[in-house]
C-alpha cells in the first residue's frame, strides 16, 4: 500500500462523502464527453484526459493506463459504450412511444370477413365442447323448471288427514256463528238423521245458516270434559289427577262396546269411515269403496319394529306402501312376510336360526362346495362346524347379523314410512288385536286408564254429539275488507266438502286455509300413494268403480255428492292442501 492511501486512511478527516464522489463522477462524465466531442471533430490521438486538482486518488488508483495492455483494466474509451447505450435508449423511447401511439388511436383496423375452414371450426368446436364438459359449475347449475298450472277441479279434494284448524275468507260474512233457534234445530236434526236438506222434502229449515252447523257436527267416544282426548299430547291435561281402577275398568268394556260397533257399521257400509287415536298410533278404518279400494281397509300410523312383529305374531298381513325400497329390494312393498318382521324378535326356533346360519354363511363364505341335498336339511350352526368354523366366530356372525338387520327394519319407526295398509279378510283379525292388544290403552301418563279415542262421521253406541268451536271476524287485507270465519277442533274429511258445497251456491270467491295434525299427515299421502300405484297397475280388481261404490254407501249417513266426491280414485281426489281457493270465473277450486 502507498503512503498517500495509508495517510488517507489513517486521517479520517481526508476521508470524502458520497455525495462529493457523486459530484466528481458527474463532472468526470461532463468531461469525458466534451473530450470525445473534441477528438471527434479533430479525428486525432485521443489526449490526455484533464485531471482536475481535487480528484480523488482512490479514483484514480482504479482508472487504467492507456498505454498498458492489461486484460484486467477498466477500458478508458467510453465512446462505444455511450453509443451503444444512446441506441438502445433510442429503441426504448421509440418503442415506448409506439405503445402509447396505438393506445392513442381511436380507430380500429377493418377486419376482412373471411370465411373459417372447416377444420378449425371443427377444432374450436371439440375445444367448446370439452370446456363445457370440464366446467363443474354448469353443471351443477340447477335447470329453471316450468312452474306448474294450478289444478282446477270442479270437486274439492279429500283430506284424509285430521285437521286442527280451518278458516274461511270471503267478502261477504257466512250465516253461522249467530243462529237463530230455528236453524239450529233443524241443523242438528239434519245431523243426526242423516237428512240431506237440500234434496229432501221436509219441512227443516234450509237455509245457509243451517246447513253452515250441519256440517260443524261430529260423533266422539269417549267424551271426558275435563280431559283433552286429542290431540293426546295437550299439556292440558298435565294437572288432571288419575283416574281410579273401578273407573279404568268401566271406560275399557264401554270402550269395547262402541268400537264393535262402530266397526261393525263400517263392514256393512253403513259408516264411511271413522278415526282410531291412541297415545301411540293412529288408525284409519275405511269402507269398502272409499279411495277405489274394493275391500275394508285400515291404514296404522306411526308403527314401530315391535309393533310389526307383533302384528306377525297374530299372523296378520300388511303392506307398507310409503316404505322407501331398498337396494336389493325387488318388491316397492315391505311385507310382513319379509325377513325381520316374524317370530324371530320374540323366538329362537331351530328354523330361523337355520335361515339366519345360511344366509350369512352364503355372504362370509365364498368360494366353497355348493349345497348337497344332505346339506340343505342340516342345520345352519352344524354346517357351519362342519366346515371348521370356530363356535364363537359363528355366535359373532350370527350377533352381527342380527344388528345390522334390526338397523335396518328400525330405520323407518315413528316416521311416514312405517304406515301400514291392512286389507280385507285381515281387518277383522287386526281388530281382534285392537281390542286384546295391552299397548291399545296406555298404563302410565297423562292419559293412563283412558281408551283410545273414536271419531266418526255418524252415530254409534256411547257416542257423543260434538261440535267445532266457530268464530268471526272481520280482517282488513290490500286495501279491502274481508270476512274471516275460523272453525276449531277436530276437524273431520266430511267436514270440507259440507263448507264448499254450501259456500259454492252463494259466494262467487273465497279461499280456505287449513292445519294438518302431524301425526296423521301420513294417511293422506298413503291414500295418494294407493291411487297412483292402482293407476300405474291398471288393475281392475285393485280398483272399485265410483258408480258402484256410490251406491253400495248410498245408506252411510252423508249425502251422495260427498260420497261421490270420497269415492273417486283420480290423481286430484286426494290432496293434502293447505290453501284451497275457489274462483267461479275459474271454473272450480285450485290448490297447492
């Protein structure tokens, strides 16, 4: 090292900032090119550049001499250098102001209209084609479906379901909710005489009002005022006191006594129909010619696995006509004959427990020897050990088994799915098994000691004449003013098609909001279900004409034109609407 680079570093105070080195580089630059404009225009020797006095000899140190060849040095000619940068900032700048010249324009360049060749139309089509196929979101998308024309029926539609609450709006008020004495006697003597009014000859009173209370009626046994019988789940009857022995036991014998008879009615076409409500379940009994149906039936609802054992038992066939099919399922309906509603939740015979052996022998064991005829009389379990099988692995199996089919046979309990169709012959057995049935009446709740709860359209032994709780009042709604009469109770199937048939003679528009009962909303999608089916089959004999049963029930107690209207079996006869409007201009109601 020089002695003035170690005074330099040895005396900071010699030492230079960087912005002064900046300002030396600057004037160097400033120098070298009046130096290469001078040399240019002379075309002479490159001189010497100048060297100002306060240069830097640390600057000078790295600057190399000229006349020197050494490959490491600094080429002192920058000449090039410039020339070539100067060139390339020339593109820049013109390819810079080129951009923004084509941004600029306005005008686009005309396209000439030419025709594509066929394969690149075919490529951009396949290339179309295969982004559809790859877009999930497209397809995912749901389709705008048509939205549906109302139904319009000249009849109203049944609703085998129980209903809690009905409400009629209209413009003008309906006669009913203040009657005179008149109209109310002959409203009830209608009732229970089973006289239609409006055909008859009699000297009754016919007038609105009073068909308007004829169809408010209805029979229920047993009647208990300080007890609500149904719903069974009210809480009103939280802070009731039970009943004593001595009075369970009268209840339960004239609880058998009208049932007998009430069911009774309905073999001879006599009743069309009537309600069975226990804390559990409800039953609907029909009479042979009501929804098509050629025979007495009885649909159960809710039911649960042991309930259909138990009906397996008695020996007892049913249908399950909502029950969902399974995958290796080849029959729509559950039978009671299907594997898992029988005897073997209740016995252990030799003959179910073979059944049950092979079955799963067939399913672990695969690949073996078929069956010889010795073999299909030998017992599952010995079979299993004659094969080599373990004790405890076939006991395993065997539990397995058993608890993925009771799994599956318990899935559809306390839902829509496990309603229960019971036809013909098998009513009457299902009836004895009402009456001996110890779930029929429940031994502890709310309720305990207290029968089940029969509803009819007509009059039976120990029935009780009801009526539905009315009420008006009038609602102001868009800017008009409308009259709202509300009907609470037990609100029966007869009971809408009395209110539309009078309510159709005087009013030219009026709609009708009903509530469901949850726990038989099932008996009318099982009714719609039963219709559909005999319509897919196109079985006579599944299927009664509604001209032959309109007039075997002739004598049920209800009027031809809601006998009629009950016999139907059309895809808008039954319909379980929660809206009903009625429009003359229309034509008839329409519904939801």
């Amino acid at each position: 090292m020089s002695s003035n680079t170690d005074g330099i570093l040895s005396n900071p105070s010699q030492w230079k900032r960087p912005e002064d080195i900046l300002k030396m580089q600057r004037l160097k630059r400033k120098q070298r090119a009046l130096q290469d404009r001078i040399n240019n225009q002379s075309k002479s020797a490159p001189a010497k550049p100048i060297q100002t006095p306060n240069e830097d000899p640390i600057a000078n140190r790295f600057e190399a001499n000229p006349k020197r060849k050494n490959p490491f040095s600094r080429n002192t000619d920058q000449s090039a250098k410039r020339q070539k940068e100067a060139h390339v900032s020339g593109q820049d700048d013109g390819g810079e102001q080129m951009i923004f010249d084509l941004l600029s324009k306005t005008q686009t360049p005309a396209v000439p209209q030419l025709e594509a060749p066929l394969v690149k139309a075919t490529v951009e089509q396949r290339f179309l084609q295969r982004q559809q196929n790859q877009c999930p979101i497209e397809q995912t998308l749901p389709s705008e479906q048509e939205e549906e024309a109302p139904r319009i029926s000249t009849l109203a539609p049944i609703h085998w379901s129980i209903k809690s609450k009905l409400r009629i709006i209209c413009h003008t008020p309906i006669p009913g909710t203040s009657l005179k004495t008149n109209q109310e006697a002959s409203g009830l003597t209608s009732f229970v005489r089973c006289i239609d009014s409006k055909e008859s000859s009699t000297g009754l009173d016919i007038s609105p009002g009073a068909r308007f209370y004829q169809a408010t009626l209805y029979w229920q046994h047993p009647y208990l005022p300080w007890f609500t019988l149904f719903p069974r789940n009210s809480r009103n009857n939280n802070t009731q006191t039970p009943l004593d022995e001595s009075v369970r036991s009268v209840l339960a014998a004239e609880w058998v006594t009208s049932f007998r008879n009430l069911f009774q009615l309905v073999r001879a076409r006599q009743c069309p129909y009537f309600y069975v409500c226990a804390n559990s379940f409800t039953v609907l009994f029909r009479a042979a010619g009501i929804g098509g149906r050629v025979e007495t039936h009885a649909l159960l609802t809710p039911t649960t696995r042991g309930m259909r054992a138990a009906l397996k038992q008695e020996e007892i066939e049913f249908t399950m006509p909502l029950k969902k099919p399974s995958a290796g399922a080849q029959e729509p309906h559950n039978r009671s004959a299907e594997s898992g509603i029988g005897n073997s939740s209740f016995s252990n015979s030799s003959e179910e427990q073979s059944q049950t052996t092979e079955d799963t022998a067939d399913r672990s064991i695969e690949g073996e020897q078929q069956f010889d005829e010795d073999d299909d009389d030998m017992d599952g379990e010995q079979w299993l050990e004659s094969l080599g099988v373990d004790a405890a692995e076939i006991r395993k199996i065997s539990d397995n088994h058993r608890k993925k089919q009771q799994q599956r046979e318990c899935g559809a309990d306390y839902s829509d799915q496990s309603l229960v169709l019971i036809e013909g012959p098998e009513c009457q057995a299902f009836f004895n098994f009402l009456l001996n049935a110890k779930t029929t009446i429940a031994k502890v709740g709310r309720l305990a000691g207290i029968p089940p709860t029969l509803f009819a359209p007509v009059s039976f032994v120990g029935a009780t004449l009801r009526t539905l709780q009315t009420r008006s009042s009038k609602i102001h709604m868009d800017g008009q003013d409308y009259h709202s009469t509300e009907l609470h109770g037990v609100i029966l199937p007869h009971v809408l098609p009395y209110a539309t048939d009078l309510l159709c003679e005087s009013k030219d528009n009026f709609s009708v909001t009903l509530a469901t009962v949850p726990s038989t909303s099932a008996l009318c999608e099982a009714s719609q279900k039963l219709i559909t089916d005999s319509d897919k089959e196109n079985d006579a004999s599944a299927l009664a004409g509604p001209v032959f049963g309109k007039e075997n029930l002739s004598d049920c107690g209800l009027n031809r034109r809601i006998v009629e209207n009950m016999c139907r079996a059309t895809k808008d006869s039954v319909f379980d609407t929660e809206r009903l409007l009625y429009s003359q201009e229309a034509g008839g109601f329409s519904w939801s």
